[in-house]
C-alpha cells in the first residue's frame, strides 16, 4: 500500500463537495483531511472548514466553526493556567511573609 | 469443490482492502450530509469525522517445523474506531445563507467534569504532606489487619467503618 512506508508521513490537503444549487445559488462545501500514516497505523480526521456561496454578483466564504471545541478547550486552558499559577502564588506570598518575619 | 471463502483466514490484502475503504471518510460526502428541503428551507447538515486504525501480523516458526509453517502458521489482525460529531448546519432560506452552529452540551460537561477532577486531583496532591514529614501512623500495618481481621471498627458503640479508621490512624502533630 503506497500510503504506509517504514516513516511517518502526513499530509493536509481541502476536500470540495459537489455544489449544491439551491435558490439560484451554487454552494460548495469545503473540508480539510488531515491523514498520519504510520507504518501498519493511520488516523483521519475530516473537518468542514467553510461554505463557499457563488451567486452573480461574486463568491463569498462563509467560516463553520467548532464552537464545542472552542468551548472545552476554552475552559479546560482557563482552569489549567489558574490551577498552574496557583503554587507560584503561594511561593510568592510565603516569600513575603519570611521577608517579613525577618 | 467449491472454496470456502468465508472461513478462509484474512489475508494481509484483505485487511488493507478494508483500510482503503476506510479511508473513504477523507472524501467531503462524509462530512457533509445530503441537504434536506422543507418548503423554503434547505438545511445541509456538517459533522467532523475522525478515524484511526491499526493492523499487524507475524508468522511463528516452530523448530522442525518448516512444512507447518508453510501452510500457513501466520496470523495478522487488525482494529480500528471511528467517530462523527455534528458541528455546524448550513441554512438556505430566501436566498440567504447561514451557518448556525450546533453546541454539544454533553461534550462540553464531559470536558468540564473532566478538566475539573484533574484540577480537583492537583489540588489535592499539592496538599499532600511530603512522604518524609508525613506523621507516623497511630496503628501499626500489622495492626490495623488484626483489627480488621476481628471486626473491631464495625462493632459496637464505637463502630467508626473504613474511613473513621483511616482518620484516627492519622496522628496530629
């Protein structure tokens, strides 16, 4: 099989589905794959990044966003640097307190 | 005779039959649904798709057994998962068109729920006394099992369970 040689190999690349005609509209959906390949391994993961609406008067992209994803990882980078940034907090206040016991 | 073909062992070629439709999902039919009208409405539904597999094989040769071997003491196995998430649904109405994107709250309480038992669990851990200035326990190991043993802390008046016997065992400083 081509895609899996004795090396990693990935590789990114746009997928475009068949425009859709609709209301005197053509609509194209865009995905982007990303494809690791390891040797006897792969994984595939398959996104839709955007819609592409191409009227008379132009081409306009509209974005599709992840907005669970942007939720988690939101949260979980948020209680992560407060929970990071907690021991350096309290070093710092018990160095002020020795600084003041002396 | 007609060949068996359905109990015959999987071969390394069928296996990477399988992967190559697999791999089917890389095309932009997997993510995007097939759009659905209702009156005015048109709705094409968006999900992200994700998938990973994995195969292996080997032969076992025997020794003096080389005829065994040859006839097909080798084996290869293979497994894989895949999962969809519903993102995003694209809405045509009145020439207009709209991405309304989809919340997945139970995904979102599952990360929550799981970033705060580890911050919870990191907190804890900074709490921990270090193993050299922890107090030295109230009962001995060897103890504490006699006690067990005899059913002392589920008896009586004075019946304190597992957890009142792993409290007392703590010594205060």
């Amino acid at each position: 099989m081509p895609h899996f040689q004795h090396r990693i190999r990935w590789r990114s690349y746009e997928t475009r589905g068949q425009p859709i005609h609709a209301q005197g509209q053509d609509i194209t959906p865009i995905g982007r794959v990303m494809q690791i390949g390891w040797p006897r391994v792969g994984l595939i993961w398959h996104r839709p990044v955007a819609v592409e609406v191409r009227r008379n008067d132009g081409v306009k992209r509209l974005p599709i966003r992840n907005r669970t994803r942007r939720a988690i990882v939101f949260f979980s980078v948020g209680l992560s640097a407060s929970i990071l940034a907690l021991p350096l907090l309290m070093q710092q206040r018990n160095l002020r307190e020795r600084i003041r016991s002396r | 005779m007609i060949p068996d073909t359905h109990t015959r062992p999987a071969s390394m070629n069928d296996i990477e039959q399988a992967i190559n439709r697999l791999m089917n999902a890389a095309r932009a039919e997997a993510v995007f649904g097939q759009p659905v009208e209702r009156g005015e409405v048109t709705v094409i539904p968006c999900s992200e798709v994700a998938l990973g597999f994995g195969l292996g094989g080997g032969t076992r040769a025997r020794s003096g057994a080389v005829q065994q071997q040859q006839q097909g003491n080798a084996g290869v196995g293979g497994g894989g998962g895949a999962r969809s998430h519903p993102i995003a649904a694209i809405i045509i109405k009145n020439d207009e068109v709209s991405v309304k994107p989809i919340m997945d709250r139970t995904r979102i309480l599952q990360g929550i729920l799981t970033t705060t038992g580890l911050a919870l669990f990191w907190l804890a851990r900074l709490s921990w006394p270090e193993r050299k200035n922890r107090p030295e326990p109230v009962f001995s190991p060897r103890h504490l099992r006699r006690m067990i043993r005899q059913g002392r802390p589920f008896r009586g008046r004075r019946r304190v369970g597992f957890l009142g016997l792993a409290l007392a065992n703590r010594r205060r400083r």
